[in-house]
C-alpha cells in the first residue's frame, strides 16, 4: 500500500511538472500503468480545463467588446451625456480584485507543490476577497444611489450600471468556481486522473480570476477616465 501511494505521489508529480515530465505530446497527457485508480491505461490533461476556460472567456471578450463600442459611439453622439462623479469605494474594490489575482496565484502554485492546507487558506482567502469586492460594488451602486443617480439618469449612469452589474455577474460565477475547488477538491487524490483534474480545474479557475481582475481594470479605466 505505502509503495501504491509512493508511485502515485512521483506520478503525480511528474504529470503536474514536478518532475519535468510533460509527457509524449508535450502537453501534460501522461499513460501510466501503476498509478492506483487508473484502471493501467490512463490518459488525461490539465488543458482539457484550459481549452474549455479560453472559449468562455473569448466569449466574454466579444460581449465587452460590444458594449465598449456602445459606449465610444454613444458617448461620441450624444448631447445629454453626464459624467458621473464615481465613487471612491472604487478604488478599494480596484485594490482587492488586484490582490485576489496574487492570493489565488499562490494557491495554485501550493496545489502544484501539493501543499494542501496552504492551497486551501489562500484560495479562501480569494474567495473572501471576491466576496469583499462585490460588497464594494454593490456599495457604489448605493453611493450613487444617495446622489439621486439611478440607471436611467443619464447615458453614463445606464452604461455605468450594466458594466458593472454584467461584470459582477461573471465575479459571481468565479466565486461558485472557486466554492467548487474548496468544497470538492481540497483533499489530494489518490490517483493521478482525480489529480490532474483537480490541478486543471484549480489552473482554469485560475485563469478565469485574473482575466476577471484584466476586464475590471479595463472597465476601470474606461468609466472613470473616458467620460
């Protein structure tokens, strides 16, 4: 049994990249045949998670995108655009999103390490932290709200609120992602297929949460300096 666990954690190791070995494809697919759980003929990669993350996030790209667009072209033709004063909680909800990409970074890298009571505080920690940036989100909305600025005050305000709601909306979808690793996967598994898995989820979630901290920054920028 302690030989079974010993070849599992150095194959592990190695499909993961702690040992080098990415495999014969070059890119993290692994056959091994002693691995306990692996039924002999295992075959699977970490960028199976990777592949399925960059589709959803062009996706989200292109939606942006469009309402960038919107937003140039309305700002450009419009004799009632406002600019609204934005609120100063902003900047703090900026500084935790921008934290929160450095806190999951080192819970990805503890996983990989197979360090999993660190892996599990860090990744709490950037769950807290998304939940604290939407609470600083949804109290700007009430700063503006204390103005009398509301949704259909102005073409600024309109596009104000539906960048920030339809962003949130994806920041929710990131903490059910990273409520997943932490109710599902925070135990090591004992075979390299349930490990890899739980490495490639953990990468996409990854992933996703710093593409999330780029879009905000980007619509950041946009709201308070392009108006």
């Amino acid at each position: 049994m302690a030989a079974t666990a010993t070849s599992t954690n150095q194959a592990i190791d190695a499909a993961i990249g702690g040992g080098g070995s990415r495999g014969r494809n070059g890119n993290g697919f692994r056959k091994n045949g002693g691995g306990h759980g692996d039924g002999g003929g295992f075959q699977y990669s970490p960028a199976r998670y990777r592949v399925a993350i960059w589709v959803a996030i062009a996706s989200i790209v292109m939606l942006f995108t469009a309402l960038t667009s919107a937003y140039i072209v309305r700002m450009a033709s419009a004799d009632d655009w406002t600019p609204l004063r934005m609120p100063k909680v902003l900047w703090l909800s900026t500084a935790v999103i921008l934290i929160s990409s450095v806190t999951i970074e080192i819970s990805k890298r503890s996983l990989k390490q197979q360090r999993n009571s660190r892996y599990g505080l860090w990744l709490t920690l950037t769950a807290v932290l998304g939940v604290v940036f939407v609470g600083s989100q949804y109290a700007a909305w009430r700063n503006l709200a204390g103005q009398g600025v509301y949704m259909a005050t102005n073409p600024h305000s309109s596009f104000f609120y539906l960048f920030t709601a339809v962003h949130g909306l994806h920041v929710l979808g990131g903490l059910l992602a990273l409520a997943y690793l932490l109710v599902r996967t925070r135990k090591k598994r004992d075979s390299v297929a349930g490990e890899l898995r739980r490495v490639g989820a953990a990468e996409a979630a990854s992933v996703y949460w710093h593409f999330l901290d780029g879009l905000w920054i980007c619509l950041f920028l946009l709201l308070f300096f392009w108006k």
